[in-house]
C-alpha cells in the first residue's frame, strides 16, 4: 500500500484546523468575553501540540513502509 502525501490526510487538515485557531486565540484575534492571558496561552501551547502530534504521526507512517 503506498502512502499517501501529508496534505490528502485527515489528520493534516484536523492539525491545521486546530493550530490555526489556537493561534487566532492566543494572538487575540479571536477573543471571547472574559478571556485572559492564561487561557491565550494554554492556546498557544495547544496548536504546537497539535503540530507536534502530526509531526509524529507522519513520521510514524514514513517509517513504517
């Protein structure tokens, strides 16, 4: 079975989706009522996990074939 590249998966979409709206949080593009510095940054820190999570996986699958 051949691999498919990173931009046909579903979990590069569902990573790009999140990191970029962790990012509009924590740069306080997005900003709901009553947010604070604390919850910008546990944002922030959510999308590179994300990032982070994806970087794995597809190493992951790469390393496999």
């Amino acid at each position: 079975m051949k691999n498919k590249p990173g931009y046909k998966t579903t979990e590069f979409w569902l990573t790009t989706v999140c990191s970029l709206v962790g990012i509009l949080y924590a740069s306080g593009a997005v900003s709901p009522e009553g947010s604070d510095g604390v919850s910008k940054i546990i944002a922030l820190v959510a999308s590179v996990l994300a990032a982070m999570g994806y970087t794995v996986a597809r190493a992951k699958v790469k390393s496999g074939s």
